[in-house]
C-alpha cells in the first residue's frame, strides 16, 4: 500500500531534478506532464517489444536522474513505424499506458524529432557509394540526394530512425534528435490546451 503512494510521490519529485533530452514515445504529453504521469512501469516499452518493432527502452543514469525508468526511442534498437508501417494507426505503445504519459494521436500528426548527420563520418561524403538513408527513408521529401549526397529536410522528417538503424558507417553518421518533436499540450486535468 505504502509502495503505491510512494510511486506518484516520487514521480513529482523526480519530474523537479534536471534532465537530458530524449526522443519520446508517439503520444507523449508535454516532458514536464509526462516525468509527472510516468510511472516508468515499462508497459509501453513491453507492448513495443511484443507488438512493435522494439525501438523502445528505459532511460538509464546517462540520460538524467529525473528520465531514469521513462521510455524512450532508441533508433539503434529498431526503427519507430508509428508512421509509414507495422504500428500505424495501432500504436500499441500508447494503448497499453496506464496513466495518460501517451495519448492517443493520429498518424499524420506524429513526429518524433528529426535525424541530425555528420558529414566527416558519411561514406558518400568520403568517397564511397552510399545513399542508404534516402533508400530506407519512407518521408517524401525528407532525404533529397544531391550529386549522390543525401540532403536532409528536418521539417519532413518525421523522427522514425530508419536511416540512422540503417546507416552502415561506423560510427554512425546519423543520430535521432527530439529537435521539432510534435508533443501533446495536455493539463493535469485532461484537456487539451
Ligand atoms: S509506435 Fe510501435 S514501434 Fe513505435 S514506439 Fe510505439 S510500439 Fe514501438
Ligand atoms: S506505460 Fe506510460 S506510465 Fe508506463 S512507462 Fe510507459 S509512458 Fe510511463
Ligand atoms: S530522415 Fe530518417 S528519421 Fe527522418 S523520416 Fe527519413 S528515415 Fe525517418
């Protein structure tokens, strides 16, 4: 019993503690709202291993004392496909969470962040043949070739990791950022803002 009131408690508390910046589930409220509501129960993260791709884990230590438990994207697990495949209009992730942290959202307004490059790692840019990105990219628009070097357009991407999971240079010459992730403006009451 004391266990259960413990859990919103700490929920409050830690939400006060600083933290990084992560690429969140479709869904997700405000980060504020969201380290309040999250219980880090890991529902969502089980649901997108058992009927998603998997692209989902808890955050760790590195991530912030505050994240520590909350789920976030890891594009280097697995790609999202909350748009353009197998979770489209499904989101299993947002139906399985208990507390509001996800809500449901329509598939055209989901965007998770965008994908960042460096082009002193890109095999195209140093010579050898590669457009993996734009091959894998299923966001018209979002990776533009130029001279058989992928042009990035963050305002069409729609955060799902496919090219950064696809990327074969090592390191990786792409990496999934929550910069222009589209979040749900939500109260604690429930309403929309
Ligand atoms: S939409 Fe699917 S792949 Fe993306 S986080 Fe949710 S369950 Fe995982
Ligand atoms: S299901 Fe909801 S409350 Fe549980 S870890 Fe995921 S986002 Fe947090
Ligand atoms: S650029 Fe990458 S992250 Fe953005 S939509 Fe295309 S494949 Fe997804």
């Amino acid at each position: 019993m004391l266990g259960l009131l413990f859990i919103p408690l700490a929920g409050g508390f830690l939400s006060m503690l600083p933290g990084g910046r992560v690429v969140r589930p479709p869904g997700a409220v405000d980060e504020r709202l969201f380290l309040e509501l999250c219980t880090r129960c890991g529902i969502c993260v089980k649901a997108c291993s058992s009927e998603g791709r998997g692209t989902l884990e808890p955050c760790g230590l590195l991530d912030g004392v505050s994240m520590m438990g909350t789920p976030k994207v890891n594009p280097l697990r697995a790609p999202c496909e909350s748009r353009y495949g197998m979770c489209e209009g499904r989101l299993p992730c947002v139906r399985s969470c208990p507390t509001g942290a996800l809500r449901w959202i329509e598939p055209e307004e989901i965007k998770l962040g965008s994908v960042s490059w460096s082009p002193d790692r890109c095999i195209a840019v140093l010579g050898g043949e590669c457009l993996v990105c734009a091959e894998v990219c299923p966001a018209p628009g979002a990776i533009t070739p130029r001279n058989g070097i992928p042009v990035f357009h963050s305002n069409r991407c729609v955060g799902c990791g496919r090219c950064v999971y696809a990327c074969p240079a090592d390191p990786k010459a792409l990496n999934l950022m929550p910069e222009g992730e589209r979040r749900h403006h939500w109260d604690r009451a429930g309403f929309s803002r």
